[in-house]
C-alpha cells in the first residue's frame, strides 16, 4: 500500500514547474479539440485524459500556490514601476487603504459589467436570444448592487454596512428565482446560450476572468470583517457562478452532439440547481448574519 501511495504522489503531486507545464499542455489541448472540432477519436480521447490529468494536479498543487502567489508578490513590489506608483499619492493611498482599493476594485467590476450589459443585450436583439437579454437584465441588478456598495465604502457604521449587507442577501435571494427560472427553462426546452462564431472564447475569457478575480479577493478578504467587503465578494462570486453556467450552456450547444439529449439537460440542471444552491445558501447566511449582528448592536447601545 505504501509503495502504491508512493507511485501515486510521484505520478500526481508534482513540483511547482511540472505541475504548472502539465496543467498548461493539458488544458491547451483540450481547448484546442474544441476549438477547431477534432473529430478524431484518439485525439479526442488523449484531450480528455490529459484535460483530467490536468485538473488534478492543478488540485494538488494549490499548497504551492500560496508559496508561488507570494514570490510573485514580492517579486511585483521590488519592480521599479510598482515602486514608482507606490511613490505618488493615489499609490501611497490605494496601498494603505482597503477601503480605496475595495471601491477602485467594484468600479473596474462596475465598467466590466456594463460592458457585458450592453454586449449580452446588443447580442440578444441581434440575434432574437430571450436568454441573452434575460441574463442581460440579471447582470443589470447585480451592477446596482455595486453601485449601492461603492456609494459606500467609506461609511464607518458598522450598522449602515449591515443594512447594505442585508440588503445585497435580500436581492441576491430574490434574483435567484429568477435564474431558477431561467434553468427551468434552459432543462425544459434543452437549450441554453448560443454564442455565435469567437463570441464564445470571448466568454470563455470572461467567465475566466470573473472566477479567478472572486476567489483572489475571497482569499485577500477573508480576514477582513467588513460588511461592504463581504458583500462585494459575495456579488463577484455570484457574477462568476453565473458566468460559468452559461459558459457551459453555451459549450453543450457547440461542441455537444444531438444523440444524448439527456446528458445536455442532465449537466445543466446540475449545474444550475448546484449554482441556485449555492446563491440561495450565500444569501440567507448574509440575511441572517446581519440580523444577528443588528441586533446585538441595538442590545449594546441600549
């Protein structure tokens, strides 16, 4: 058992460049098989392994991550240019206030998502997409949580940021419904989002970035009892979950086939009722927490 144990790790738990190279060559091919439809079944197959091979070192090698993620750290603030930054007042502030770098933060999250606002309902009357322009009108509520945040990152009450907690947890619960919805839909008629030519690597791209910019800033923030902090973690990691399943929808209906309709509505009905989980879970817990919290603050101040 030990020896087995032994092969395992070697064949598994790599080093930090081995891992980062197995990971790279694995994911590069299997987005190239989907990119250019590879249709034969030994490359496909070979994609598939490797893909999967992948995604386990990738799992194993996270203890390094933190180890690599502060390296490069370091390596960042010894550069000439971040010192430089750091030097002026808008970098001596952003570096020494969270607050600032909160509200700088949901401003470039802001812009982004109108961005993706516009594009997804450009897309959706363009292309007669009711789901373009439903998921346009989600993201449509999910800036204004942003905007109602950056409007007040710098209020120092700790009841006021509770309120605007309590208020996100309430709007994250409603909105769910709505998603709900549109995954009923989506597993009913077994269709999802459709996005035309590179449209669709633009959106692999997004949701890329979406997913890796939440968990940064849940792993930054975690220590941190804000309100307003939490809150915004919260909504990003929402806009990634989302993000993600439409990605996936709109991934079945490029390179999937029609010979398993099942498997479609299967892998969408468990990611979307896995992510409505998941927003409905986040959204008590921020309504609840902030219940608590208010009221043992109206318990001490009276």
């Amino acid at each position: 058992m030990d020896k087995l144990l032994s092969i395992l790790k070697k064949i598994f738990c790599l080093p930090p460049l081995p891992t980062l190279l197995a990971a790279l060559l694995g994911y590069a091919l299997i987005i190239i098989v989907a990119a250019f439809e590879i249709s034969i079944s030994v490359i496909q197959y070979i994609a598939y392994v490797s893909s999967a091979y992948a995604l386990v070192v990738t799992i194993t090698g996270f203890p390094y991550l933190k180890a690599l993620l502060k390296r490069e750290k370091q390596y960042i603030n010894a550069h000439p240019i971040v010192k430089g930054f750091r030097s002026t007042k808008l970098g001596a502030k952003y570096s020494a206030d969270a607050r600032f770098r909160t509200k700088v933060s949901l401003s470039i999250s802001f812009i982004i998502n109108l961005l993706y606002i516009i594009m997804k309902m450009f897309s959706g009357i363009y292309y007669h997409s009711a789901w373009f322009i439903a998921l346009a009108f989600y993201y449509i509520l999910i800036a204004v949580m942003r905007l109602m945040l950056m409007r007040h990152v710098y209020v120092c009450d700790e009841a006021a940021e509770l309120r605007r907690y309590r208020i996100c947890g309430i709007m994250l619960l409603l909105m769910n419904q709505a998603l709900a919805g549109i995954v009923v839909f989506m597993v009913y008629q077994n269709k999802g989002f459709d996005y035309p030519g590179l449209l669709i690597y633009a959106m692999a791209i997004y949701s890329f970035y979406t997913v890796i910019t939440a968990v940064v800033n849940i792993v930054k923030t975690r220590r941190r009892k804000s309100p307003i902090l939490s809150a915004a973690r919260a909504i990003n990691l929402v806009a990634a979950l989302v993000s993600v399943l439409s990605l996936e929808t709109a991934m079945l209906a490029r390179f999937g086939t029609d010979d398993d309709p099942m498997f479609r509505r299967i892998m969408t009905g468990a990611t979307g009722g896995g992510v409505c989980t998941v927003v409905i879970i986040m959204a008590i817990y921020m309504i609840v927490r902030a219940n608590i919290r208010l009221k043992k603050l109206k318990a001490d101040n009276s």
